[in-house]
C-alpha cells in the first residue's frame, strides 16, 4: 500500500498520486486547527486559575 506523504495514512489509488483525500481538500488541517484553538483555550483557562499543566505516564494530560 501507499501512504500519504503529509500524514502518512495508508492510500489506495493511482500512480503519482501521494497524498489522501483529506490532505488534497484541506480537510485535515482545517480539523488540526480548530483542536489546536481548543487545547490552547483549555491551557490558558487553567493557568489563569494557577494549575499547572502535568503529563502523565501514559502520556495523558491533566492540570493540578
């Protein structure tokens, strides 16, 4: 199977074609972007509050 060059998922389709649909249309970063905003709304809503941000073992993330 191919993979997409900018996400790396596994594609199916053409030769010469390297990239997903998804990456094509815009649709994946659009999607990235709007979780980014979110995550840091999150971080500065809980830093004004004094939590700190904490990574956990298993990779989580919480405040304390």
């Amino acid at each position: 199977m191919k993979v997409c060059e900018k996400c790396e998922a596994e594609i199916g389709g053409k030769d010469g074609e390297n990239r997903c649909e998804a990456c094509e249309n815009g649709k994946r970063t659009a999607r990235n972007a709007k979780a980014k905003a979110r995550r840091l709304a999150m971080k500065d809503v809980m830093e004004s509050l004094g939590l700190t941000r904490v990574v956990g073992a298993m990779g989580g993330v919480y405040y304390e």
